[in-house]
C-alpha cells in the first residue's frame, strides 16, 4: 500500500496482549499445557481464531476446536492457575516503551483498549506500573460500556469517547496483533496497524491498514504523528 493512502490521525488505540506485552506467548505456555496432557495440540490454527477473545469465550472455543475432554470453565480454571504464576513475569514488546513515550513526549492522546479483565490486567501490569501511567485511559475487557468483545467495535469506540475531549474514529489508529482486534478496529472506522507473529497465517493479515512485524519499524510521520527526533 503506498504512503499516500494512509490518512492522517491525531489519537492512538493500543490493545494490549501481543502488541504492548508479550503474553500471547504466555497464554500460548498454559493452554498448551493444559492441552498437552489430554494429548491434544494447541496450534497456531486454533490461537488465532481466540486471540483477542474474552477468556471464557477464548476456552470454550478451543475446547470444542479440540474436543477436549473438559468444560469452558475447567479449561479457563486450569490455565488461570498457571497465567497466575507467569503473568507477572510478562515484559514489554520490543519498540513498544519506545514509540508510547515519544507519542506522549509529543502531547499524542493514547489509551489501551483491551480484552483483559480487571484482575489478569493486574497480574500482566504488575512489573510496568510507570508505563501503564502514561496513557490517557485504560478500557478493560469487563468494562460495562463494552457489551462485544472484538471483533465487534465497542472498546476501540468507548476508547476513542473517553478522551477529552473525544476523538471521532477516523482520527484515531489502532495498533493491533491479534485478527480479531483488526476486524474490530476497522469495524470502528479506524485505521489499524497490524503487527503480526510470523507464525500468523498471512491470509488472516490483509485486512490491516499497514502489516509490520515489529513496532520498531513504525514511522510514526506515515499517519501525520511526529516523527521520532
């Protein structure tokens, strides 16, 4: 896609999991886990039908993917115990301290819009207390304003409300990993910028405004932000 089709934004929609922290890789640990001792194989086939999913939505998908022998709930059980001892070991995605920091220096509004509940977001935050203060606003997954979870719009649009004063859509840019969050931003009418694991099927990529691999290949100037010093 060539430079000139992207549209100039003045506000900024993080989602969190893959994209600012790396616990898509964690998540991958304990549903694996879980899997693994009734002989069954969480692929990347199944990871990215349920990335950006509600937690128990995510489990009862890959439990009848899997047909495994265990409910939604066991399966949401068994690996909340395990995410409890390895959330909080979570770290930033490379690029990410960087460009939130030059957003904010540059008086950038920017929030997170994520699938997370209230309490995994502690667990996940746990070690980025400081970082997490520079946004503007956090929408959390169990936030009452939020009735759909991606891929339907409602918390990129309650992000996009909550700034003050608010953005309207088509000024905002979503920074997603996951193709269900793609899906949700460009259903809210924004641009979005996909920066998806080499493992992610490619077909499950073009809807996105702009693929990268890594956000330390974003060029901040492409969308009319300020460019990096």
């Amino acid at each position: 896609m060539s430079t000139q089709s992207y549209k100039n934004v003045t506000h900024v929609l993080f989602d969190m999991d893959g994209l600012l922290l790396d616990t898509e890789r964690l998540y991958t640990v304990s549903f694996k886990e879980v899997c693994d001792r009734f002989g069954k194989q969480y692929t990347w086939e199944v990871k990215s039908t349920v990335m950006g999913k509600k937690a128990l939505e995510a489990c009862q998908m890959i439990r009848d993917s899997l047909d495994l022998p265990i409910t939604a709930e066991e399966l949401l059980d068994e690996s909340r115990q395990i995410q409890e001892k390895i959330f909080p070991s979570a770290k930033l995605m490379p690029g990410v301290e960087k460009l939130v920091r030059h957003l904010h220096k540059h008086g950038i509004p920017i929030a997170v819009a994520t699938s997370s509940a209230g309490l995994t977001f502690e667990m996940k935050t746990r070690q980025h207390k400081a970082f997490f203060e520079l946004f503007n606003h956090i929408v959390l997954g169990d936030d009452p304003d939020v009735k759909d979870a991606k891929p339907q719009p409602d918390s990129f649009l309650v992000g996009a409300s909550r700034f003050n004063p608010p953005a309207s859509p088509e000024m905002c840019l979503v920074f997603e990993d996951a193709p269900n969050g793609v899906k949700a931003g460009l259903a809210a009418g924004m641009q979005v910028v996909m920066v998806a694991d080499d493992n992610l099927d490619r077909r499950l990529t073009q809807e996105a405004s702009l693929l990268l691999r890594s956000v330390e290949d974003f060029r901040p100037q492409l969308f009319g932000l300020p460019a990096y010093d």
